[in-house]
C-alpha cells in the first residue's frame, strides 16, 4: 500500500496533538507499506517530521485557501507519478481531483447537531465564514470513501444524517510526556482547591462562564482558584472576560497562565484538584483522558457526547447553569469520597484507550481493508 497520509490540517490544538501522536506511533510500527506526508509550513508536525529525517515530506501551505488551491490544481498531478492507493486526511477532506479513495478523519461535532445553533457567539460575516466552512466538511464527509469516528455516539448520527456507507470507531491514544520539565507558567502559590479549564478562547469551551461559577463559589464562602490556558493576548476576548470578571469581583479567583506545552502537562496536572470541561460539544477532547491518567476527577457537561466517552467517570452538570456547576465543585470538595471513586473509574476507563502505536496500527489496518474492499 502506498499512501498519502494529509495532516496538513492540524496546526494547532487537539487536532495536532492527534496527529503528532499518529507519526509517533507510525515511526515505531514495521510496516511494509509506503507513507508519504503532507504537512502545514512551520507546525509541530513539520518540525518533528524533520527531526526524524523523514524524507517522505510535502510542505503545504498554512492558510486554509492556499493549501486547498495546491490540493485542487497540484494533488492530482502527484497522486499519478507518486502513484498513490489512497489518501488518509487525518481530520478532514482533502480536494483532490482523483478517483483514488480517500479515507477520512471526522472530529467536528457540531456537524452533527443541525438544530444547535453551535456558532451562536459569532456574528456577520464571522458566523457567515464559520457556517460555510461546516457546509464543505459535510461535502467532505459525502464525499469520503470511508471516515474514522472517536465518539460512538457522534458515528450513529452521521450514519443517520448523511447515510454514510463505510465507518468505523477508533479510540483517541493517550500519550504523555512523563519526564520532568521546568514549566514555562506559573500558578499562584496559594492553598485553595484549583480547577483546571485547559483550553484557549474558544467559546464553546465555556470559558465565558467563569467568572459566574467564581461568583457562585464566593457566595458559598468557598476557596477556590479557576486555572485558564488561554492567552493573556489584550485582544476582544480576553478584554472581555476580564471586564466581566472584574465587573462580578472574582478576578483574583482567576489565574490566566497562558498556553501550556505537552510536557509540562505532568506539572500543571501535579498543581490543580479537579478537571473542569464544560464544552457545547465535543467529538473528544484529551482533557478527559489526561485527566484520568493523571488522577483528577473530571467536572464536564452532561451531554450525549460527553456520556459516550466518559460513562460513569465523570461528574455530569448542566453546563448553562453556573450555580449547579458550583454546587458540584462544592459536592466533590466536603465529599472526597466522591472525588476518589471518579478517580479510580477513570483509571479502570483509561484502559480501553490504545497506545500511539496500537492506534496507528488499527487505522493502517482500517486502510488496507477499506483498499481490499475495492477490488
């Protein structure tokens, strides 16, 4: 098998700690088949592409239209003298103009809920780009020979949305740098309970509330301090929500510490007391994975999505509701009993996630099937 394995989509986030762990997990495999990749100038995956000695590399394009405009016009013409098999987009769909299958990657969950009006924070032609950009992924997915799910739940809707003929569910891998690095951030040295939201400024994420769940925890005179990975940029924002925690009087129970690289994970896990994600939707997110690798009871919205992935390793709220989301936090401080038992489920869920290695096996294998079918 020949194939052209198009992780030039992640470039950042979730997305690229998937693929990264994908390439680790394939340079460790013996395989007799042939990989070509094709990653995004200047990312983490090019970077470490290099640092391996890959010579297998296309180096595309960052902006979205620049790398479609060289998949469209230029992808065909090196699938033919490349003579490729088929084409495995990581996440997402690659425009080629080829009749070689192409199998692909599907993580975005609000593609999923067409009731949900998931871009309800943007507006004009923000909102307008956004809808666009779901409305070619959904092309997409028509479009793939087969596609890869994380979620379960999230496969048993597009097979009923969008009659999709060939899926199958893989399991996210879990892969954590345990050697000790000195952090880049800092945490403030004080001893109240923390709760970890690691995440940028993504509204979905629920960032936007808190600064409310602060002011809930306050008024129950409890101590406790909100972890925020997002950047301390000055843009709209990050204006914004420092406006409203000022506005609320709960900014010194915030502490925004910035982006967090992959191995300073241990440390930041090391210094917080429960994971907090209370996002609209997610296909997956590796807050819930480390955080049961690293002993911390899990706080996520109560969701099909999240009850899919997390079954009963997880304290489920109402994410709208800021007060529940406090009383919970409240619940799992003056209970640790509770706190331990969703510590000791994580571990034993923890178990169903393969190794990078045993990941990659299974999509290398999905591939070949999915080339056997074919013929």
């Amino acid at each position: 098998m020949k194939c052209l394995v198009n992780l030039s989509n992640q470039k950042r986030g979730g997305g690229q700690t998937v693929a990264l762990n994908f390439l680790c997990g394939i340079s460790k495999l013996k395989s007799d088949h042939d990989f070509i990749f094709a990653v995004a100038c200047g990312t983490e995956l090019h970077h470490y592409l290099k640092r391996i000695n890959e010579k297998n590399v296309i180096v595309l394009p960052r902006s979205p239209f620049a790398r479609i405009l060289v998949e469209l016009f230029l992808g065909w013409i090196y699938i033919y003298q490349k003579k490729i098999d088929i084409v495995y987009t990581c996440f997402g769909y690659s425009l080629l103009l080829t009749r070689v299958p192409q199998v692909s990657g599907s993580a975005d969950s609000n593609l999923y809920y067409p009731d949900l009006d998931f871009w309800s924070e943007c507006r004009g032609i923000s909102k307008l780009f956004k809808q666009i950009t779901d409305q070619y992924r959904i092309f997409g997915l028509k479009q793939s020979y087969a596609v890869i799910f994380e979620n379960h739940s999230l496969m048993l809707k597009a097979r009923e949305l969008y009659d999709l003929p060939r899926t199958t569910l893989i399991n996210p891998s879990l892969s954590i740098l345990n050697t000790y690095q000195a952090p880049t951030f800092v945490i403030k040295n004080n001893h109240a309970p923390k709760g970890l939201f690691l995440c940028g400024w993504q509204l979905h994420k629920g960032i936007m509330l808190i600064p409310h769940i602060a002011r809930e925890l306050k008024s129950r005179s409890i101590e406790f301090q909100f972890i925020l990975t997002a950047p301390p940029n000055r843009r709209s924002l990050h204006n914004q929500f420092m406006s409203l925690s000022r506005r609320l009087m709960v900014d010194h129970m915030i502490d925004l510490i910035g982006p967090v690289q992959k191995q300073h994970l241990p440390v930041l896990y090391d210094n917080i007391t429960f994971s907090i994600l209370l996002s609209k939707l997610e296909s997956f997110s590796n807050n819930i994975i480390e955080s049961w690798y690293f002993g911390k009871p899990l706080i996520v919205t109560d969701a099909d999505w999240s009850r899919s992935i997390c079954c009963d390793a997880a304290y489920y709220v109402d994410r709208e509701s800021p007060s529940t989301v406090a009383a919970a936090i409240e619940t799992l401080l003056t209970q640790p009993e509770k706190a331990n038992n969703l510590v000791i489920r994580g571990k034993s869920a923890l178990k169903l996630y393969p190794t990078p290695s045993q990941r990659a096996e299974q999509e290398i294998n999905y591939l070949i099937d999915c080339l056997a079918e074919m013929k």
